[in-house]
C-alpha cells in the first residue's frame, strides 16, 4: 500500500473524543499520533427500474366472451418485465492505495475532522453532521400490489353451483347487478341513498372493488412488482463495453447472459488540462490532500438508440492537491468541506 505522510505543523494535539464520534483520532504511527484517512475515488451508478408482471389466468377465462363480451383471454400463466427507468450518479469508495496521516504535534491546538464510516474525510472544523451513508441492504429493492380476492364476494348461490359453466354464469349476473347498483346511485335512484357525498365515495369504491375482483375471474390479473437493480462501473475510458443486459422474459439477467439485450456504456475522459508545474509541486507540498476531479462524458446505448448522455466528474480523470499548512494557524480557523463521492473541496471558510 503506497501510504503518504503529512505533517501540518498546526494540526496539533489529539481530538477530543467527545467533540466527533466517527474521527479516527490517537491513531499512532511509530511515535507519532495523529489521524489517518483516505480519499474517495469515484464509481458510476446504474440504477434500474424495472417492473415484473406476472399474469393469472382468470378462473372462468374460458366464459369471459359468452358472457361478458370480453374475447378470448389467455388460459396460462405468464412473465414478463419492462424497465421503466434508468438513473446514473456518481458513489464515492475509499481509495485504499492512497491512505494519508496527519500528525499532531503536543502543547498546541487541532482541528477536528470529520470522517465516513469507511474513513473517507468529510469536514474539518466543522460543526458534526451526524452523515450516515447510505447502506444499500440489497442490490434488488422490490414492491409490490397487494390483491383482492374475489372468492371474498361470492355468494352462497354461486359457491353451491354444480359446475363451472354455472359458477361462470351466476357471477356475470352478479357483476350486471352491481354496474345496475352503482348506476342507481350515481343516478339518485337507489332505494337507500347515502346521507353525504362522504358515505357515497365509500359505497362506489366499494362497488368498484368488487366489481374488478369478480371480472378479473374472467379476465384473469396481472400482479405487479418494482424492482431496482444497482450496476456499479469503474470510470476507465471505454468504448461500447456492456453495462448490463435486459429480458422482457428474465429481467436485468449477468452481462454474458445473451437471452437479454445489452445496453451498452462508453466512457470519454475530457482531459481537463493540468496546472502548469503540478508534479514538482505535488512533490514538495506537505498538507490535507483534496481530489480535484475530471471530467468524463459518460454514454448509455441500446439497439443503436442514444439513451443517456452526460458529463460527470470523475476523480480518476484527475488530479491531487493539497492545503497548504500555512492556512491553519493559531490566529483564525479554517472550515473545510469535502465532497465525500469524489474528495474534491466543496467550501474553504475562515474565521478569526
């Protein structure tokens, strides 16, 4: 592991365990005490929305035109699955090749830093946030609808009937009967009114529920369940490599699964131009070190079809710089904020 040591000549004394929980304070390296932490270095985010929709056949599917006029419905079960959305971001991950240490020195005062549970910094300085990051529990998120059953709303009559054909008929009257109720009401005909608009809402969703439960035995229903599936991709220029692969049959299915259609992922660096002198200066500089990120135009394609497009800051595209020790002084105190997806500095204040 290529570790760097720092030494901020103002960065004195140990943190206060009581001041930030998540610092990694008193670390000793040898005889030196002080705080260890890591840069993050950038990976790009897929996040896809799919749905998964599972077909029942209806109970009476093979009666749903004699008696409803609804045609000819399907007696098998089926699978199928639609990608609904597609969202990309940037997630930063500890550079583990690169950890750096803060030595702090006796008699003196210290910043406190502020760090992620994986020991990338946050903030120096600064009041505690109290961030988590986000833990995924899962790859897979899933949602799903919840059914009514329609053997809930049957009656005595229909449960009784000697035979399909005759269940199928007695339920078709019962759905004719309750388009005619809900008719009634919506007409001011009904022998029982409701007393307020409130008390007729429930009685015609009620209507509708058991209206569409009962028809569903003749179209048969189609379960729905939302899915996010995470990809994780390290920025490297690319061309046309394959992102993931998606089935309207299986889903999101592995990468050299040929039974899904690839989406295809191209990575350009932009080649932000580097500061004049920047190695030699990289050399004697001693301070907090910061990312200063490139830029990468990342490309999303299927079927030919341009899909996403856009430019996102890349760590690996660039470079690394460093907080002069001479900011942090004993007559004013230096604010620092950190990008903690890609460790670039998001604010720099002073105060006296």
């Amino acid at each position: 592991m290529n570790k760097k040591i720092l030494t901020i000549p103002a960065l004195l004394l140990c943190v206060c365990a009581t001041a930030q929980t998540e610092v990694t304070a008193g670390v000793m390296r040898g005889k030196d005490y002080g705080v260890t932490y890591l840069l993050p270095q950038t990976e790009i985010e897929i996040v896809l929305h799919t749905t998964r929709n599972l077909y029942t056949p209806g109970e009476f599917c093979k009666y749903a035109d004699r008696y409803l006029r609804l045609g000819n419905r399907q007696d098998t079960a089926e699978e199928s699955w639609t990608l609904d959305k597609i969202e990309t971001n940037i997630v930063g991950t500890p550079d583990k090749e690169n950890v750096y240490f803060v030595k702090l020195k006796d008699k003196s005062t210290a910043p406190l830093m502020e760090l992620t549970e994986e020991g990338i910094v946050r903030s120096i300085n600064m009041p505690f946030s109290g961030a988590k990051q986000k833990k995924e529990a899962s790859s897979h998120g899933t949602e799903g609808t919840k059914r009514i059953d329609p053997r809930s709303f049957l009656t005595e009559e229909i449960l009784m009937a000697g035979s399909t054909a005759k269940m199928a008929e007695l339920v078709a009257k019962e759905i004719y009967s309750i388009r005619e109720s809900r008719s009634a009401l919506l007409r001011g005909e009904a022998d029982n009114m409701p007393k307020d608009g409130a008390q007729l809402k429930l009685m015609l969703e009620s209507l509708n529920q058991q209206e569409q439960a009962m028809t569903e035995m003749f179209t048969g229903s189609v379960q729905k369940e939302t899915k996010r599936v995470t990809v994780r991709i390290k920025p490297e220029e690319m061309q046309q490599k394959v992102a993931f692969r998606f089935s309207k049959k299986l889903g999101v299915v592995a990468d050299n699964d040929l039974a899904g259609e690839p989406y295809y992922i191209s990575i350009a660096d932009l080649k932000t131009p580097a500061i004049d002198g920047e190695e030699e200066a990289k050399k004697k500089l001693e301070g907090v070190a910061y990312n200063v990120p490139g830029r990468a135009r990342v490309t999303l394609m299927t079927a030919g079809k341009k899909i996403y497009e856009e430019e996102l800051p890349v760590t690996q595209f660039g470079t690394r710089e460093y907080l002069a020790p001479v900011l942090f002084n004993k007559n004013s105190t230096i604010k620092v904020l950190f990008d903690v997806a890609t460790g670039a500095l998001l604010k720099v204040d002073r105060s006296e």
